[in-house]
C-alpha cells in the first residue's frame, strides 16, 4: 500500500512537471514527426516501383476454323499468362504492322490446316513472329507457347486414337467430328483453363509491393519510439545525494520514482499514438476494423514497457547523465534498426534475420505490419509477455540490489 501511495505522489509530481513544461513540450515532441516524414518521403520515392507496361503479343488465326476460334477466344480472355503479358486477337497484317511499329513484342500465327492436321495425326506447329527490337520479350513468349505445343501434341495422340476407333465403329463423320472436337475442347481446358502457363508463386514485399504504406507505419512506429525515450528523459531530474538520503528515510526507494515515470510516460505517449494513428489511417485508409484496434492496442503497449524497461535497467546501472543519455541513445537506435523499421528484414544477412525473432522491436513491428497492412485478425503476445516479465523481474533485481548496496 505504500508503495502506490508513494508512486502515486510521483506521478503527480511528473504530470505538474509537464504541465509547466507545455510550451516547450509539443515543440519537441513535433521534430520527430518532421524529421522522420522528410526521411520516409526520400525512402518511398527510392522504393517505389517503377511503371512496367506488359507485353503484348498478337495472335493471327489463319485457319479460321472452329477450334482454333475457340483457341483464340479462350488464349485472349485468360489471365493465365500472368500481369505481365498481354494478348491480343488481330489479323495478319495488323500483326507486321504492329511489329514493324514497335507496337507489340510479337505474334502467335494458328497456321491454315491447323485442324485437319491435328485430326490427321500431321505435326502440328505453331509458328512464331518475333521483334527484332524486343528479343528478351519474344524469347520469353516462345517459351510459353513450346509449352502450349507440347501440351497440344500429347492431346493429338489421344484425338487420334479416338479418331481410329471411331472409324472402326462406322460413325457417321459429322458425330466422329463432334467427338474429336469435345476431345480438343476437353484438353484446350486441360492446358490453358485448368494448368498455368506460368506457375506464379508470390513472395510479398510490402516496402517495394506498397512502399507508401509500409513506410508510414514504419514512421510512426520510430516516432513513438522517440516520444517514449524524450518524455521518459524530461521527466527524469538530477538530484542531490541529500535529498536522496532524506528520501530514504520516507521509505521512498528508486524503482518509485521510475515506475512513476514510466508510468506518465506511457499515458502521455498513448494520446499522441492514438491521434497520430487515427489521422494516419484516415490519410492511408487503412483495413483496420474492430478488435484489431485493441491488438495494435496491445502489442505497442507491451513494446513501450519493454523499451522503457530498458531505458530504466541503463538509468539504474549508470549514474553519469552523459554517458547513460548517450548509451539509451545508441541502445535506442539499435533497437529501431533491428526492428525492420528503418531498412525491412528482408535485406539483412541471415544471420541477422535468424536472430530478429529474438528481438522485441523486431516482434513488434512484425505484428504491426500483419495487422495493419495484410489484415491478420489475431497476434502473438506470448513473446511479448515473457520479455516483458524477464525485463521487469531484471530492473527489480538490480534497483533493489543497488539499494542494499548503497545502504
């Protein structure tokens, strides 16, 4: 009871001490953001990625029969050929022309005879026109259609041997054709509607894919960084050994004094995180909904006790002013940079990277950009919670081991 008592008059004491301050605070608090938006401006236009217009390629149907307009027509409405590449259904001369103008990478021709020689069991080829200008381009579409061909000529095989017993059971050919055409169609699904002429696998980057928005919750996870460390500083006061011996004999220990602290600490830095955020999700939009204010809720609180946790364990251990600033400084930015906030994670060594999960920054912001920028609707605070226990368990142990010592 004593101990609240007593931490309760502290945190008094820190809040009038802000309160006189209330001038000069706001303006120390706003540096950060300014410094910190003109750095994310120059990071966001370095990471953002340039326009990139697709390939485009023709495609001319000189046999002009049934199968190959619906190879045409299927080719030219899937997507299975990636973002990248763009077909186009055209005639023979709009093909040259388009390549004579620079105006496409290059045409696929359905050659005449394209039919009958599939049904016949004659080689069936696709021929390909590609740019001169463009060859990177043009040997990349002949990579995909020597797929479509030798998904074509396994599917000949078996129209053939449909064909043989079909003309074995005297069929009429208007049926037979029908049958081989539902046996074309069935593995014209097979290659291009079922299969992917390109097998795409994403792996997601959110500081390239969307810079802007990866860079702003980094921004605002540094700046509270910051306001944590300057407000835990201001309140901090030097004081005589006098006064300490006179504090003693009230029963007033040192972690009273820093509790309190950081208490006031992460009260007035919660305000500032919570209008800064709801101006930034206005601005962004971002698809954060519900219980997932409370997550973020969560995870910055326990990340601010722990950074502070850590300001104090340095205050604790060192007494010169200078040093201990300069030392919550460097373990400060160290902190920041092995978040994946300043440079992303992925672009360490992975060395490093094996050993991030290990550090409460890095779990942080991990999580912050789950939640906020990919709409994960749960989090993990089970590491979170066990630092945060070995942090206050060591800052204990240390304040009153240095008090027995100093008695």
């Amino acid at each position: 009871m004593n101990f609240l008592r007593q931490m309760f008059l502290f945190t008094k004491n820190n809040f009038i001490q802000l309160r006189r301050k209330w001038i000069s605070l706001p303006l120390l608090l706003l540096l950060p953001i300014i410094t910190i938006g003109l750095i994310v401006t120059i990071i966001v236009a370095f990471f953002s990625p340039p326009d990139s217009k697709p390939i485009k390629v023709g495609i001319v149907d000189l046999d002009k029969s049934e199968e190959t307009q619906l190879v045409v027509e299927m080719i030219d409405e899937t997507s299975q050929l990636g973002d990248y590449i763009k077909l186009a259904n055209m005639s023979e001369n709009e093909a040259i022309n388009g390549i004579n103008k620079n105006r496409i990478s290059s045409y696929i021709e359905l050659p005449k005879n394209f039919t009958k020689n599939l049904y016949n069991g004659t080689p069936v080829t696709i021929p390909i026109k590609g740019n001169p200008n463009q060859v990177t381009e043009s040997h990349l579409i002949k990579e995909l259609i020597d797929s479509v061909a030798r998904h074509i000529r396994t599917s000949q095989a078996n129209i053939l041997t449909i064909n043989h017993f079909a003309k074995a059971l005297a069929i009429d050919d208007e049926t037979r054709h029908d049958m081989l055409f539902e046996q074309f169609k069935n593995f014209l699904f097979y290659t291009i509607g079922k299969d992917k002429l390109i097998d795409q696998k994403e792996l997601k980057n959110q500081a390239t894919s969307s810079p802007t928005d990866y860079f702003s919750i980094a921004s605002w996870f540094i700046t509270i960084s910051i306001w944590i460390f300057i407000i835990y500083t201001f309140l901090h006061r030097e004081e005589t050994q006098r006064i300490k011996t006179r504090m003693k004999l009230y029963g007033v220990i040192e972690l009273h004094q820093i509790f309190a602290r950081m208490l006031v600490t992460l009260l007035v830095t919660a305000l500032f995180a919570i209008i800064s955020f709801a101006i930034l999700n206005y601005s962004l939009s971002f698809q954060v909904w519900g219980a997932n204010y409370l997550r973020i809720s969560i995870i910055m609180g326990l990340y601010s006790i722990l950074l502070l946790i850590t300001f104090a364990v340095i205050e604790t251990l060192i007494a010169a002013m200078k040093l201990r600033l300069f030392l919550q400084l460097t373990i400060l930015g160290i902190i920041l940079m092995l978040s994946g906030s300043f440079i992303p994670s992925l672009y360490y060594p992975l060395q490093i990277q094996s050993f991030m999960p290990y550090i409460f920054s890095s779990v942080t912001f991990h999580w912050l950009q789950e939640i906020v920028l990919n709409g994960r609707y749960y989090a993990d605070y089970l590491p979170l919670l066990l630092m945060n226990g070995a942090g206050l368990l060591i800052l204990m142990g240390l304040s009153l081991g240095k008090e027995r010592v100093q008695q």
